[in-house]
C-alpha cells in the first residue's frame, strides 16, 4: 500500500510529537512508573516508524536519536 504525502506527512508529525516527549523529559506530575512505561511506548513507536520505507526526504536525525536515548 502507498500512502499519499498527506498521510507521510502525518507519521512524521506523529515521530515529531514522539521525539518532543522523549526530549522534554519526565513532567513534574508524572509518577516514575509511568514515564518509563510513556518513555518505552515512544521509543518503541520509533523505532518501528524508522523501519519504514515510505520515507522521502524527511530528515531522521532526531528521531533516530530520540529513539535511542
């Protein structure tokens, strides 16, 4: 299945708001648990995203980064 610009465009917006929790750390109203369970769940979402071969010219760089921090 192809999926149009539109819908590429939305999974990296998605890998965006991903790299973005990653990357702002724990918020102050969040027990440790469930950051690591918030923490695990993104990266994970990640790493299968970078599998992808839909990908065009989007840059990766902070998405691969952010799934291995």
């Amino acid at each position: 299945m192809e999926l149009t610009a539109e819908e590429i465009a939305a999974h990296y917006s998605a890998c965006g708001d991903s790299v973005a929790l990653i990357n702002a750390g724990k918020p102050a109203d969040m027990s440790d648990d469930d950051w690591v369970d918030t923490l695990a769940r993104n990266k994970e979402h990640l790493v299968l995203m970078l599998a992808k071969d839909y990908w065009t010219t989007e840059s990766m760089t902070a998405i691969t980064a952010a799934s291995a921090a």
